[in-house]
C-alpha cells in the first residue's frame, strides 16, 4: 500500500478533534434518553454431541469336506465338496449350495467356478441402501447411486466420431471434467446399468494423455453382463492405435488423446447382482504412450445426478505425473453380512447336502483317510483391532467299544484286559489339524514344503493333534491367554479383510481304535481395539466371550 500525501489527508488539530468528539456524545446522550444500551455480542456452539465407536468383528466362512456326500444325486460319491458356507445365497432348496456367495457373486475357493474376488473381499461391513452401489478405494468405501438420465448409455455419452472442428470425443460436457479420470454407473428409464469412464475433458489448451484398465466382472467372466452385452461405447475408433481406443482383450483397453479429444467408453449392461474390479493405470504408467502435454491429475466417482454437474463428485485419489499410484477399484451391488448372535442358527449351517446340520462342523461316520477344511475370512468394522482365534469347551466320549476297537486299544496299551485301559475317546489324539494364514482364501494349505521352487508358501499358526489344539498348546505368553493365539502381533486395519484357514484330517493309518469316538469342541475369534491398549490380550477366561459360532467336530 502507498503513502498517502499529505495535501490529500485532513488536517485536524487536537482540539477539533475533542470539540467533534464532544459534539457526537452530545447528540448520542439525547438520543437515548429514557433507555438503556450496551454494546453486546454472542459466539454459539450448538447441537455438540459425543457418541462411542464402535468395533464389530464380521466373520463368514467356506466349509468342504472329503468324505461321502450324503444326499442329492451324488449321495454315497466319496470326494471333496462343499458342507456349508456364510454368506450362501445359491441354491434351489430353502437352504444354499454351501457354496459362499452373496447374491450371485461368488467369493469361495471351492466349487467350479473361479471366482474373480476372495473372501478377504467379502463387502462385509457396509450400510449401503438397497438402491446404493458400494464402492471401495484404497481402504475407504462409499455408497453411490446411479447418474441417471432418459436416453440410452449411447446417446446420453454422445460420441462423436469425426465432424467439423472436433474429431473423437464425448460431446456431454457434463460428464468430463479437465485432467481427471471420471467414473460412474449410468442409468436410463428402461433400467440398464453401465459402467462408464471418460477420461479428461475436451479443451484445446494442456490436453492429452494415456491411460489403461482391466475390468474384471463376477460372478463370471460373462455372467455379470445382460445377454450379449459388450462395449456399448468405444471412445475413438477401435483398434486405432494412432486415434486412441484399442481393445487388446475383451475387458483390457488402453486409450491415448490428444489435447482436443476425449477418451473412455461405456460398458453394458450390467446384472441386478454383479461385482467390479477395475485396475487402472495412467499417463507414463500407461501401456501407450500420451498423446499431448497433459495428463490425468484426480481420479473421481459420480454419484446420483443426470451429469457431472448435477452429481456429487467423490474424489477418490490424486494421480501422480508417473500415473503409476492408483489402487483397484471395486463397485459391488451387495454388501453387508450378519454376524455373531445375529445369525439365523442353525439354519446357517444347513445347505442341499446337510440340511439337518445344526453345527458349523457336525460328521457322524468319519473314516480313516477323511479330511475337511474352513476358510474363515474376518472383518474388523469402523475400527483397528487385535485378533484372536479361540479354542475351548474340548471334550472326548469313548461310546461303544466293538471288537475291532477293543483288540486296538489292548494292542496299542500293551495290554491283555480292555478294563486296564481308559477309553474315555480317542478321537481328539489322531486327528491331525493345521491352522494357517490363507493368504488366498482359497481353502487350501500351500505349505511351503510343497510349493514350487520359487513361491513362499503360507505360515501355519498351529500343527498338531486336535486334542493339543484343544487344550492350549499354543505358544501362549501368559495363563490369561489359555486357549487364545494372537492372529499377528500387528493392528488390523479397519474394514481390510484376512483369511484363516482350519484343516482336519483323519490318517489312513490310525485304524480301528478310533470306532465309536467322539469329540466336541468350540472354534471362534475374538478382538480388542488397538487405540489406548497397551496390554492387548490380557483377558481372563471368565471375560472372553463365548466363541461364535460354536460347533460339533468330526465323530
């Protein structure tokens, strides 16, 4: 700010200046007569309220067993297949497939199909509304709603291909934003849903870029679409590499504009019941190289609305020069699992091949040579958390001795009288159980002495008998501890799902000592916040809840 000159300011002496002062009260005190004024103000802080988290731990689970099948048209086939499963939403009967879906989108390892998520991805913890889409990104989600609008995917994306100054581009300009990658579902009044991405906006100035994605649909590689649904918009010609749009495989696309155009396309249309992953990778990440100055800067999600205009803009991520930095997308039409007291027992436990089963794990006629598997995957809701898998409530039951397994357990004691022995069960002490990290939830134990030259294997957390799992063998650093092993020493992030896998087998060579044998026990997982606990797991067992959910194990 520059100095005023002196000729512009007025000139006032001290005294005219009191004289106006005097003036001003003056007129202020006649003004006033008979009332009471002050000068006041008010600072208001309303509707304050403080209200406690929460910590829910979600837990869903794949169950088979290699054994007979007992009902259906395969009843009395011996070979691995599924018991049960959580969520389960397959099936002809009043119960699942014991295949683990939720609506159609399969996360299981087991089964025919290959699924394109796991259950680590189960969307177990959500809120979304039946209308709402959810969306996770980097360890956040969000509910979204379609941009809906009455035309066609086709005509409401408004393509141009070539004419007059502008030559392949969107032409709705509510749906491009400048150097940002911009993604939604699209709705039209005949209900189809797509999924659309426009990349940048057209503008002569800064222009261009590259980008790349893989789009993977579930419940299989086809069935997430309607009927022969495909591309409904291919943003540039196809197979083009100098305009910009080539497909290299059906769901693999990779674009490059310059600074006049735009890039994207649409895909459609989708299922009622689908699930998303979209790999993306932008500008020097690339598979192209960029075609202009520009580059994608921020990658967003539209929500509701009839453009980007009128949508809410959810900004899932900044992208770096490299454009290398972008995590996967994933869109899901489910979401949401009950857990814990919440769950219908024991109709969760029933499937076409079990439907009396009223245990996670019930078997009744179990024979050398029989094994069976749980993948349980976790979820920690709204907050980070400690966790543990719990082992209580063990006991054996010898039943009726029969011959066979009379001569087996005076051969094994060295014995001549059965009344010398003790035959309170023998189950617990031959069956054979593994419990380990399932890096890939795929129901199976890659143990590392068996992998191929080259690949780590997974960890095992325990290996021993049933009876040692049992009665607290764990390597556990306190008595508080019985019966509980720490699932890692490091805080579980929130909503971040794990798997667990729970294996039992039965060796061929344990014979007839075990006929009749019984054992029963509890599997469940427990979990303490991380914030302001300097003492994780330092809980009696008269505080520890009771495992959920319980079962009846192999007899």
């Amino acid at each position: 700010m520059r100095r005023m000159r002196k000729k512009n300011t007025i000139g006032l002496s001290r005294r005219r200046v009191l004289a106006s002062m005097g003036a001003i009260g003056v007129a202020s005190a006649g003004a006033g007569l008979g009332t009471t004024a002050y000068f006041s103000d008010e600072e208001s802080f309303e509707g304050n309220s403080l209200a406690a988290g929460e910590l829910d731990l979600k837990v869903d689970w794949q169950q088979t067993y290699d054994g007979p099948i007992p009902t259906g048209e395969n009843a009395g086939q011996v070979k691995e297949h599924a018991v049960n499963a959580y969520p389960d939403t397959s099936g002809d009967n009043d119960y699942g497939d014991g295949l683990q879906d939720l609506n159609g989108v399969h996360y299981s390892g087991a089964g025919e199909i290959d699924p394109v998520f796991n259950a680590a991805e189960v969307p177990a913890c959500c809120d979304c509304g039946e209308d709402e889409y959810y969306v996770t990104y980097g360890g956040e989600s969000y509910c979204i709603t379609p941009v809906t609008s009455e035309e066609a995917i086709e005509q409401f994306y408004d393509y141009t291909e070539a004419g007059g100054s502008i030559e392949y581009s969107s032409q709705n300009d509510d749906i491009q934003k400048e150097d940002t990658s911009v993604m939604f579902l699209h709705e039209d009044d005949a209900g189809d849903l797509s999924l659309v991405v426009v990349n940048d906006a057209y503008t002569n100035e800064d222009g261009g870029g590259a980008a790349s994605m893989t789009i993977e649909g579930a419940p299989s590689s086809s069935g997430w679409l309607v009927g022969s649904g495909d591309w409904k918009v291919t943003d540039d010609v196809e197979g083009d590499q100098n305009q910009g749009f080539e497909q290299y495989e059906e769901w693999e696309v990779d674009w490059s504009w310059g600074t006049d155009r735009t890039d994207g396309g649409a895909i459609g249309h989708l299922e009622d019941d689908f699930a998303l992953r979209i790999s993306a990778a932008f500008n020097q990440a690339a598979a192209r190289s960029p075609n202009g100055p520009g580059g994608i800067q921020e990658l967003v999600v539209l929500s509701g609305g009839s453009g980007f205009g009128s949508s809410e803009e959810i900004a899932l991520d900044t992208v770096t020069e490299a454009g290398d930095n972008v995590e996967e997308i994933t869109i899901h039409s489910s979401c949401g699992i009950d857990s814990g007291v919440e769950l219908e027992t024991p109709d969760v436990f029933r499937s076409q091949n079990y439907p009396d089963q009223e245990h996670l794990v019930q078997f009744d006629d179990v024979k050398p040579g029989d094994s069976g598997e749980i993948t349980f995957s976790l979820h920690l809701c709204d907050n980070p958390g400690y966790v543990w898998m719990t082992a209580a409530n063990f006991s054996e039951n010898g039943g009726t001795l029969t011959e066979p397994e009379i001569d087996a357990i005076l051969d094994n004691a060295n014995a001549s009288d059965v009344d010398e022995v003790d035959d309170s069960g023998n189950l617990g002490e031959y069956i054979q159980v593994t419990v380990w990290y399932d890096e890939d939830c795929d129901n199976v134990y890659d143990d590392p002495e068996d992998v191929q030259e080259g690949e780590d294997g997974e960890e095992a957390i325990f290996e021993g008998t049933l009876r040692e799992l049992m009665e607290g063998t764990f390597e556990l650093e306190t008595e508080e501890d019985e019966g509980m092993v720490q699932l890692g020493e490091d805080c579980y992030p929130a909503r971040a799902g794990f798997c667990i896998g729970f294996e039992w087998e039965v060796p061929t060579e344990v014979g007839n000592i075990i006929q009749g044998d019984e054992a029963h026990f509890d599997l469940g997982f427990y979990t303490e916040q991380c914030r302001h606990n300097e003492d994780p797991g330092n809980t009696t067992a008269t505080t520890t809840p009771t495992p959920t959910p319980t079962g009846t194990p192999p007899s």
